[in-house]
C-alpha cells in the first residue's frame, strides 16, 4: 500500500500528515497517531509533515503550540519541511470555497439561524435524521434579500454512494443522502474545518492520511471537496485513508481523564522514558509476531499501516511500566543519571548517580522511583528518618548498630563480598537472621526502609560515611 490514492491514482511519493489541534496538551491518542504517521512516512522513504490546526483562537495559545511540539521532539518525530500553521491559510481556504461556487458545486445558503433551528424542530418532531434540507441549493440568490448575509455550502450528490477503500477498515460506504450540503464558508466568511483540513491535505500533497476513526465519517464528506475540485485544480488526488481504532482504558471504555494520564507530558513526569512510549504506542493496535519491543529503526524497517488492527487496543499501565523499568534497566547510566539529577536537587551529583547506577535501577519502574531511590546518597548528617525507618530504631536495635560499627570500623576490605561475610558471621552469632540486622542498618543509612541492596548501600556511600551515619543512631 505505498502508494496509490483511493481513486486508483499512479502511484507517488508517499506524504503523511499529523495535524493536531492546540487544545492544552498532546493526548496519548493523537500521539500515536503523529507516531503511525511518521513510521509510514518513514518505512516508505517519503515525507512526513506536520500541521498544526490551530483555528480556534481560544484555545491556541502559543503556550498549548509549544506543549505539542515540545512532545513530539521529547518522543524523537522529527517532521520534514517547515509547520504548517492553518489559521496563516484561511485566505487560500477562502479562494476554494470561492472557485467551487464560481464552477456550480457549492451555493449560497441565505436560510437563517431561525429558520435552521425550526427546520431541526420539524426534523426532530417527524423522528428524520437531523441535517440540512437543501432549501436554497436551487434557488436564485437574488430571491435573498438585499445584503442579506449566507453561507457557502457544497452540493453534495443526491443519488448513489460513496465508497472509501480504507486502508484499515477496509471498504467502508456511505448513501449520498447522507451527506448533506454542508457548510463551507461561515457567514463571516471564515472556513470551517471542513473545507480547511481538505484544502491544507492537498496543498500539503497529502498521499495518505493516517487518522483516528472518529474521523472516518468525516472522510466521507472532505472526498466531496476533492471530488468537485477535480475539475478546477491540478493536484488534488484522492488520498489513501486508513482510519485507526481509537485507545481505550482498561475496562474497554474509551480512554478518558478516569483513566489516568492522558497527555505526553503527564507520562514524561511520571519518570517514563521517551523510548518506552514509542514502544508502548507503537504496540498499541499493531505487532509484529511476539515481538514486544523494538529499537526505533526496527520500527521504521518493520512497520506497515496494513498490519493496525481493526478493534479498539487497551492501554494497560502495569504494562506500560513493566516496560519502563526493562528500558530503564538497559538504558546508559550516565544519561540516567543526568535525567534524575534535577529531580533530587542541586547537592545531587552526576558522577556518583552514574557509578551507583548499576544498583539503583535494578527495580526501579520510572526515573521519580530511581530518583527517590537515589536521593539518599546525597542525604546531609544526621539523617531526617521517616517515620517507619524511626519505628525500627528502639533501644536493641541501636546497641546492634553500635557492634556493627564496631565490626566494619575493623573491615580493611570495603567490598560487597567482604562486608557481606562479615555481617552474615554477626548475625550468625546472634543467631539472627540477616534481616534482623539489615533493616535497622538500612534505616540508619538512608532513612528509609527500602533501598537497593543493603551491602550495595554500604559500598555506594563508602567507609567514612557510612560508619558515621551509623553512629550517629547507634549514640542517639
């Protein structure tokens, strides 16, 4: 399917387009998109573009831009060409609504808002479906009143269907009766979306577009545009469309704010790593075998729009961090260390987080655990204990630290292996478990009653000060 246009067209270069509007942030759906967009683009060696649609005012702050460009390079989608801006374009939207209406494929509504409202009363009181009746596709404009405003809607065929070869749903088909007139220009003047999205498609050279399938009922109705511009202007060839089930929560509802996180943003501050969420989207309604994860050029080399599914995919947070902490695992130490820096605090030092790494992300599932797990090594004397560290502390406990520090303080070998040995004989002797002394000892070194591996803590936070932080809770 690299190729043609759903009319059958010669084959061309492949172009996709990801068009997000500014509403505030990047949903996890329409990322996956822009993702499905780009793979395609750049498995068939064409051109992926970006559009950002961003027409209503309200909501398209530069702030709300910048939130959706700032995800996208987060999650590596490097665009070809300059952002396309549709609110720069309405005069060329315009031009369109205008060459229809010249060659007799659109008209001049001049029904009122009145008039509309009572036609739906009627609509609604008979039980018809809700749409426009066509009452001035015929009529002479001069029956309107002088300077009366109209809108320019397109006439879309009476008889027959539309069909739509989707590149995911299949073939998919619509009666015209369907489809009503609908607008094109508002009685202002502006575009609607409608004729906007179309007209920027095929400016764009758009060979193929890569969508939700909420969209899908939309395609029916932006074809007509092509359709009747065919004759007008060169360039526009039906696309390719392939219409992809939307995410859904867990309990198979469609994915929603109950859900937890809906942005990009909201994953990257929950510490997950650009690379598992293009892992995770891309799994997300397409595979390849049993394969779970994929570097990004086995993506590129493997991924084809015809292997999406049909059915909606479930986002599943457990396995969504599972994954993190395989990536985690895997991930260079120094970069984690550099990621996790900031989030422990101006005393956290890069080159101690990076030669601690190897311990620290054994478990960790997300950077803020990493992080947290970390953030004891740049603890300042004597330790703020939390409240469960303190409840392990009572007088036995401190007398034991007390004789640990007595038996490490003699330790000439500061290694895993060595003090391991050591504290096991301690225990032996009291004929404890190593548990028994682990945790008090975990506590006073970190504070906390969970860390990597205690012996790893000792080692992490070497001789001097481990010993004294032992002391200052054995003599408290």
């Amino acid at each position: 399917m690299a190729s043609s246009g759903g009319n059958g067209s010669k084959q061309r270069p492949v172009v996709t387009r990801f068009a997000p509007s500014p509403t505030g942030f990047l949903h996890i759906g329409n990322a996956r998109t822009g993702l499905f967009s780009w793979l395609y683009a750049r498995h068939h060696g064409g051109k992926a573009l970006l559009r950002i649609e961003d027409t209503d005012k309200k909501r398209s702050t530069q702030e709300a831009i910048d939130v959706i460009l700032d995800g996208l390079d987060w999650l590596g989608l490097d665009f070809d060409g300059e952002t396309v801006y549709q609110s720069q374009r309405a005069d060329r939207h315009a031009e369109v609504a205008r060459k229809l209406l010249e060659a007799g494929h659109a008209y001049k509504c001049f029904a009122t808002p009145e008039e509309l409202a009572e036609m739906r009363e009627q609509q609604k009181a008979a039980k018809q479906p809700l749409r426009y009746d066509g009452r001035w596709r015929d009529r002479d404009p001069s029956e309107a009143p002088e300077g009366a405003p109209y809108t320019v809607r397109i006439k879309t065929p009476t008889g027959g269907e539309t069909v739509i070869e989707d590149a995911v749903q299949g073939r998919v088909k619509v009666d015209n009766r369907e489809i009503d007139d609908f607008i094109l220009l508002r009685a202002d003047g502006t575009p609607t979306y409608m004729l906007a999205v179309v007209v920027d498609d095929m400016d764009m050279g758009c060979t193929h577009i890569i969508r939700g399938d909420d969209h899908l009922n939309n395609a029916f109705r932006q074809i007509q545009v092509i359709r009747a511009m065919q004759g007008i202007e060169e360039g526009w060839e039906e696309p390719t469309y392939a219409h992809v089930p939307l995410i859904h929560g867990n309990d198979g509802a469609k994915l929603s704010k109950r859900h937890g996180a809906l942005g990009v943003r909201d994953y990257r501050e929950m510490g997950i790593l650009p690379e598992t969420l293009f892992n995770y989207l891309l799994r997300l309604g397409w595979g390849h075998g049993d394969q779970e994860e994929f570097s990004r050029e086995e993506a590129i080399a493997l991924f084809d729009i015809d292997a999406v599914n049909k059915g909606p995919s479930r986002f599943d947070m457990k396995k969504l961090l599972n994954m993190n902490g395989n990536y985690i695992r895997k991930a260079d130490d120094a970069r984690l260390a550099s990621l996790i820096a900031p989030l422990i605090g101006p005393e956290a030092d890069e080159t101690v987080l990076a030669r601690a790494m190897p311990e620290l992300k054994t478990r960790a599932k997300d950077l803020n655990e990493l992080a947290d797990g970390a953030a004891f090594l740049f603890k300042q004397r004597p330790l703020a204990l939390t409240e469960k560290a303190a409840g392990l502390l009572d007088d036995e406990a401190r007398a034991r630290l007390a004789s640990i520090a007595e038996r490490l303080q003699a330790e000439t070998d500061w290694t895993i292996e060595a003090l391991e040995a050591s504290l096991k004989a301690y225990a032996e002797e009291l004929e404890l478990g190593l548990g028994k002394l682990a945790q008090p000892l975990r506590a006073a070194l970190t504070g906390q009653t969970t860390s990597p591996g205690i012996f790893d803590v000792l080692v992490l936070l070497g001789r001097e000060e481990s010993l004294a932080r032992i002391n200052d809770q054995a003599s408290s």
